[in-house]
C-alpha cells in the first residue's frame, strides 16, 4: 500500500512481554510479527500495520495512533499552528523518522516518514 499524507498509517501498543504479547495474537488472530532489536516488534497480517514497543511502565493508554506524512517539517509546523503541542521532537528509527504531538483534546498522536 502506498504511504498518503495525513492518513492513519500504523497503530503502536505498548507491552510489558514481547513474547506473550506476540504469543497472544498469532496463535488468536494469525498476525504475524517482524523483530527490530529487543524492544520493538512489527506485526502484519492484522488489517492494519502495527507494532508493540516493550515498557516497564505501567500501560495506562497502550494504543499510539501513527499518520504518515512525506514531509516532516512542514506537518510539524501545520500541527503547532493548528494548536497542537509537540511532545517528542523528531528522531529517527529504523525505516524512518517521527514527532509525537497532542492533539487540543489531549490525545497523542505520532506522524512518521520515510523520507
């Protein structure tokens, strides 16, 4: 599927057992997941791409919706002047780079890009 500005694009879970988590949803739904070092794993298979970053903290709300958008900059920028505040400057991880923001109503949100 090609990547669209400003649609939802991935959706993150946190997980206190990558392992019991990944157990969990392969053997009840038939995902499928892809390791990217020991704290973060990728799932597929699921009608939504996704994945779970493994936290010692408690899980208060585990679900991080993830847009995607080419330009970084530019939707940061769109994101502040829309009224958004920004609570992870961007950085870089394996296959691309992401800011997180809240949203007027105090949801956090992520927006990533490849490029």
């Amino acid at each position: 599927m090609k990547n669209t500005n400003t649609l939802i694009n991935y959706v993150e879970f946190k997980a206190t057992d990558l392992e019991k988590v990944k157990d969990f949803y392969s053997q009840t739904f038939g995902w499928t997941f892809t390791d990217y070092g020991p704290t973060y794993t990728a799932f597929s298979e699921s009608g939504l791409e996704g994945g779970f970053e493994l936290t010692e903290d408690p899980i208060v709300n585990g679900a991080l919706i993830v847009l995607y958008h080419e330009n970084l900059l530019e939707i940061k920028d769109k994101v502040v002047e829309a009224g958004g505040v920004i609570v992870k400057e961007i950085f870089s991880f394996p296959g691309g780079s992401r800011f997180h923001f809240e949203d007027p109503a105090g949801n956090e949100l992520a927006i990533w890009s490849d490029k």
